[in-house]
C-alpha cells in the first residue's frame, strides 16, 4: 500500500512540474516579438540620439524633444530654435521620412542643425530606431 501511494504522489508530484514547466514556456514563447525590436530600438536610440533629443515631449536640448515625433509637421515643436530650413522645409515625419532623415539628414533637409551628426547607413538599425518612434509616439 504504501508504495502505491508512494507512486501516486510522484506521477502527481511529476505531472505538476510537466504542467508547470509548460506553461514557463508557453508565457516565455508567447511574448510580443516587437518587445524584443523596441528593446533594441530604444538601445540604438540611445546610442545614437539620445545625447540630443530626448524621448519626453516638452523635453528639449541640444535638438527637440522626439516624443511624438511620427506624425508630426517638421520645424514645429513649440519652444525649439530651428534652423529656418527645418521650419521650412513641409516635411511631415513619418516612417519614410525618419528613415531617409536617419540615413542622411542633410538630402532630406538641406541646412539642418543636425551637426556633427551625418547619418545611419545600416538600414537594419534605422528600421529598429523608426520602430522605437514609432512606439513611444503612440502610433
């Protein structure tokens, strides 16, 4: 009797920790794979433009604040001293216009204040960097 009972709690004891270990991996395999890009996102972000944009609206230094920057009309964050081609320039950021202005700011505007900053060939990182954009303006 007693091994039988024995056994019954290890096949339970057993079918718990199966049960368990399942569902570890299920949670972990189910996680957004675009939690992972805006990790990677935020990371190039902050190694790239972080020095002189920050990702809180109102926030501005060296260059505007980024948050909320996919959507927005070029030139217009109230409080920011832009370069008159910026203001100028029609530009509305969105996916297209951050990678190419990412890659090379002066093609997309002529004249920006962006020095000494001269671009991001690796179109893998723009990509990550847009993403991240992307995120934190809501969109």
């Amino acid at each position: 009797m007693e091994r039988e009972a024995f056994w019954s709690r290890f096949l339970a004891t057993r079918e718990l920790l199966v049960k368990l270990a399942l569902a570890i991996l299920a949670v972990v395999l189910a996680s957004p794979a675009h939690a992972q890009s805006d990790d990677a996102g935020q990371l190039l972000f902050n190694n790239a433009c972080r020095t002189c944009h920050s990702m809180k609206e109102g926030d501005n230094r060296l260059g505007p604040s980024l948050g909320g920057v996919v959507g927005r009309k070029a030139g217009s964050v109230a409080g920011y001293a832009y370069s008159p081609s910026m203001k100028n320039s029609g530009v509305t950021w969105d996916e297209g216009t951050l990678d190419k202005f990412i890659a090379n700011p002066d093609e997309v505007v002529h004249g920006n204040n962006m020095k000494p900053f001269t671009g991001i060939s690796d179109a893998g990182q723009r990509q990550e960097i847009v993403a991240f954009l992307k995120s934190i303006s809501g969109k």
